[in-house]
C-alpha cells in the first residue's frame, strides 16, 4: 500500500514539474485562449479559440475554428487545409496553412493581433468569431506575409 502512495504521489509531482502537459497532449497554448489543437494526422492541426478543458490537467479539448474555418479544413469530406507552422509571442501568432487541394497556392499565412478582448462577452449572444476575425490579417502570399510582418513589427518566423 504504501508503494502505491509513492508512486501515486510521485507520478502526479512528475505529472505536474513537465513543462507543458498539454503540448504532449497536442494542445499547444498559443496566447488569448488560442490553441493549435492536433489529432491523430498531419492534417488535423488547426488553430481554435479554445471553448473545452479538460478538469484535470487544463488542456484544451476543443473549441471553435479560427484558422482555417470549417469550411476550409474539410471540402467535400476531405481534408483541405491545416495549420503546418504557428509561433507565437505576447503580441502576436503568426501561422503558415497549407491547402491541399489547390495546386495554385497551397501555402498561406497568417498573423493574429492578441489585442482582442473576450472578457465579458456573452459569445452566445455576440458574434465572438467576428471580433477575433478582425485580428486577423490573411490569407496572405509569402510576400505579402513578410511585408505585413515587418509592417506591423513581428518578429516571429515560420518554416
């Protein structure tokens, strides 16, 4: 019995020391409750506004898409788009989408403003997807990418 305290107490203290439970999870904290959430597949990854935590450890189990939409990640019952890169810093998320089913520009990018504000906000009643949307500058080209970024000062990169 006392063998099972020990290891009971010592797998909740190595439980709780590593430095994020939740990126082994496949929840990656990206800032402002954003998350880039991943499954089972390459192609599942998508950044959500997290709306689902688990009780326990205080990961996100789901939420609402962000990058890309819904619409966007499936198309006719096959997967379209995923987040490949996202970095984030106090400020801002930059992220890098790949699309699979257009041939033309399979990459795009995107940087999120973290100014936006959902305190208080009964997203029940407002449109919360609207508000983040405003933070969001893309899809953009690579060019248009790097102009934006050192327009707006981010000094985050992406593969």
């Amino acid at each position: 019995m006392k063998y099972a305290i020990f290891f009971l107490f010592f797998g909740t203290v190595l439980f709780r020391s590593c430095d994020n439970v939740c990126d082994f999870e496949g929840a990656h904290e990206l800032g402002n409750n954003l998350v880039l959430l991943e499954g089972d597949r390459l192609e599942d990854r998508i950044i959500i506004r997290c709306i689902g935590r688990d009780e326990i450890s205080g990961c996100c189990r789901g939420g609402q898409y962000i990058i890309p939409k819904y619409e966007e990640h499936y198309h006719e019952g096959r997967y379209n788009e995923y987040i490949e890169a996202a970095k984030s810093n106090d400020q801002w998320i930059v992220a890098k989408s790949i699309r699979l089913l257009d041939k033309e520009r399979p990459e795009q990018y995107w940087i999120i403003s973290k100014e936006f504000n959902l305190e208080g906000i009964d997203c029940s009643k407002v449109s919360c997807d609207s508000i983040i949307q405003l933070s969001i500058a893309g899809p953009l080209g690579h060019e248009e990418f790097l102009e934006q970024k050192k327009r707006l000062n981010v000094n985050l990169k992406i593969k």
